[in-house]
C-alpha cells in the first residue's frame, strides 16, 4: 500500500512539476554512486576544476547527496528549457558584436527555477502529510551547492551527459537548466538515461581552445566559459584570440550538438527570452561601461555577478579580435584603468588595432531598455 502512494504521490508530483515550468522530471538514489565519485576524484586531482576552489574545498559533500545529507533517500531532479529560437553562432563573423551566451541574455536563471523548486518541495511536503507518508524532509539546489547537477540528472533519467560534458536530453537537446530536491521520501526511481552520442565528435571538434581533452573530459582551465566568467586577472595569451568575440560564456560545444533539432522554444518560459539589448551588444558602447552603467545594465542577469571589472576586460580581448581600429577610441583611455587587468588587456588589445584598418557595416541594435 505505501508502494502504490508513493508511486501516485510520484505522478502527481511531475504533473505539478510541470504546471511551475519544469519540462524535464525524473528521480534517483541519494546513495554515492562509486564511479561517479572516482570520476569526480580524478578530475580534481588532475587540476581541471582551476581556481574554482570551493570544488575542491567541498568535493566530501559533492561526491554524493548523502555526502550533503546523509538523510537523504531520493533525488528529484528537474530541468527547465531555454532553448534559443535562433543559432546562437550567428554572430561569429560579427566582430563588432560581443557574444553573450544563451542562457545569459534573459533573466538570471537560478532565482526562477529556485522559486519553482521551492514551490514544489512545498507542496510535496504538504501532499505527504495530507497522504499520511509521515513528515518529508527536503532541501532544493540550483548550480550553487555542492551537488553534481548533471551526473544526478542523468541517473534520473532527463538524458545522459554528452561528450561536452553537458546534459542532452533527446526532447531539449543541451539546453536545459537543471535543480533537484533531495528527499527523505523513498520515491520510486527513475529508468537511466542513456549514452546517444555514438560516434558524433561535433562539440569535441566545435572547442575554440581545445578544452576537452578526451571525450566526456572538461578541463575547464582551457573552457571559454570558465575563462570568461570564474577566471580572474589576466586571461593567458594562448587563449585570447580563440575567444573571439565571446564576451561572457560560450555556446559553441552545445550549439553543434545535433539532437537541439528536437529542442522546441515553445517549452521556455518567458523570463528566459533574450534582452533585446543582450542579444548583440556592441562593443565600443560595453567599453564604455563604468561600475554604475554596468550595474544598470546587468541587473537582473546571471552577467552582474562577475563584476564591471572582468567583464570589461573581456570586451577588451573581443576588441582586440575584432580587427576594427575605430575601437581605439574606446580601448586607449582603458590602458590607464585603475584595475591591472582591464589595463593590461587594453594594451594588448591596442597592439592587436594599431595595424588595423577601419571597418564599416550596418550597426546592430544599441544598448536601450527593451520596450
């Protein structure tokens, strides 16, 4: 009898699940799983995490949830789409642009699917009770505890981790947000998700600095999106020209995957939709930006936690790239910015202008407020 609750209590729980967004559902065991602990021990010992210390710092309580919290029976992982209505390497060969990455160009993600974890683990809690399934305990997370996102959404069943790294599901392809609530609640558990890349390499091949060193190994030392949002001070050289015009994260290796061909914006909520003024930001007016403008422009978005400082000094290496010498007039006042970084990349990027001849186009969107 407490099987049959607790598997109605289940199907009841994604009907709700998907009545706050969540279009992937799925539940696994709180219990270490020994391989993906090892897997997770090998990649820190071998110094891909970079300086995201707090990787290493937690790693005792990210091995498993039980590791967290040891009450722990179940993990409930959901996942939110925000798959883009365009290609997101549209704007490539578009040097006067920055590049924001996808998940980046409307609101910041981890207040709106925290919200609906919340609102879910409320009414699990609440139906448990009404069910006379005893008191259910519970604790949300979304990207900034020591929870292995992707290997749990896997063993739930919302797909499986590609060669990139990220998770692909076979309905929202790479693009979905993840959050889990662990449970005390023996919830029946999910089918596996499982490995359908075969022999596909196209996001191992899409890397613009060759981050992965095998299929399904990030080293995020070498990534574009820990480059431009985790890494502090000056970016090393050898990758300055592979990031493009990439001014915040990176898309590339999720872009190519072929399975987005079954990925449908219709399953995105609204507060995911682009900023008009996010979507192809010109750089002379982003190197322009000083602590204030940036605030007011990035408010609300995931882009403010990193600060004016790294995220000018990011528009400064796209400058550089750009081969448009019209950028001198932003750029040269920056060698005297009073953050080291900001001036150093200014300088290289003011080397990189000096031989450039001007370039002309049709100017993109300007940075206004969407109506």
């Amino acid at each position: 009898m407490v099987n049959d609750a607790l598997n109605a209590l289940a199907r009841d729980l994604e009907a709700q699940a998907r009545e706050l967004g969540f279009c992937a559902f799925g539940v696994a065991a709180a219990e270490e799983d020994a391989d993906r602990a090892a897997r997770l021990d090998a990649w820190l010992a071998d110094g891909m995490h970079g300086s995201m210390d707090w990787m290493a710092d937690r790693a005792h309580h990210r091995r498993s949830p039980q590791g967290l919290w040891p009450e722990a029976r179940r993990v409930i992982a959901l996942g939110m789409s925000y798959a883009p209505a365009g290609d997101p390497l549209s704007l490539a060969e578009v040097p006067e642009v920055g590049r924001i990455s996808v998940y980046a160009q409307g609101a910041d993600y981890h207040d709106w699917v925290k919200k609906a974890l919340k609102n879910l683990a409320r009414w699990l809690v609440s139906e448990a009770d009404k069910r006379r399934l005893g008191p259910a305990g519970v604790k949300v997370f979304t990207d900034t505890a020591p929870v292995m996102e992707k290997p749990l959404a896997a063993a739930a069943g919302l797909g499986w981790q590609g060669k990139h790294t990220n998770m692909v599901s076979r309905e929202h392809g790479s693009w979905l947000f993840l959050g889990e609530i662990y449970t005390t609640l023996e919830l029946p558990l999910s089918a596996e998700g499982r490995d359908r890349c075969g022999s596909c390499r196209a996001c191992q091949d899409a890397c613009p600095t060759q981050a992965f060193p095998s299929p399904y190994r990030l080293d995020a030392r070498r990534c574009v999106s820990y480059l431009t949002i985790e890494h502090k001070g000056p970016i090393p050289e050898e990758f300055r020209v592979g990031l493009g015009n990439r001014i915040y994260g990176c898309d590339d290796c999720l872009a190519v995957c072929p399975w987005n061909k079954f990925a449908e914006t219709a399953h995105r909520l609204k507060a995911f939709l682009p900023r008009a003024e996010l979507t192809a930001p010109r750089l002379a007016e982003l190197l322009t930006l000083d602590d204030a403008g940036f605030r007011k422009l990035f408010s609300g978005s995931p882009i403010k936690r990193i600060g004016r400082d790294r995220f000018v000094r990011n528009c400064l290496y796209a400058a550089g790239n750009s081969g448009n010498a019209a950028l001198m007039a932003q750029v040269a006042p920056l060698q005297a910015d009073p953050d080291p970084a900001v001036a150093e990349a200014a300088r290289w990027a003011a080397q990189r202008l000096k031989a450039s001849p001007p370039t002309g186009g049709e100017d993109p969107p300007k940075l206004t407020e969407a109506p």
